[in-house]
C-alpha cells in the first residue's frame, strides 16, 4: 500500500508539530498533497478511472479549504507551507 503509517507519521513529523500532531492544519495540507500525486500518478496511466477523478477532486477542494482557513488564521504559516511542498495557488 501507498500510504502506511509510518509514512503518515513522517509526513505529520515533517510538516506537523510531531508525529502524533494529526490534526493540525499543515499536516492535513501535507497529507492531501501526497495523496493527491499518488492518484494523479494513477491517472496518467488511467485516464477513463472517473471514480478516482472524482475522489481527486474532492482532495483538492478539501486542501484549497484547508489552505484558505490557514491563510485567514496565520498568513506566516499559510506561506511557510505554500513553499515547502511547493504548492502555488
């Protein structure tokens, strides 16, 4: 599988405030960003897979809110996530 545990706890160490941080808001924005490479990747090689499109796009809409709750809260914290994972709007 794509995404075990321990992956999830290195992207929640990474970007979150520890491992066990899985609520916070720059964990989930790293988290749907891995997830959403891993099924455009899929895509690439599956174009007519429209129930992996479709949860796709509820990922995105799920991070852009994420990311415009951060950016109303703390704009440093909007930023600093924007540039880590390289994520432009």
């Amino acid at each position: 599988m794509y995404l075990n545990s321990e992956k999830k706890k290195e992207i929640f160490a990474k970007y979150g405030k520890s491992n066990t941080d899985t609520g916070s808001s720059e964990g989930q924005i790293a988290l749907f960003s891995y997830r959403i490479s891993h099924l455009t990747g899929h895509l690439r090689s599956n174009k007519k897979d429209y129930s992996t499109e479709r949860a796709l796009k509820i990922l995105v809409g799920k991070r852009r809110s994420l990311l415009d709750y951060l950016k109303d809260r703390d704009i440093e914290r909007y930023r600093a996530i924007i540039k880590a994972l390289g994520i432009r709007k």
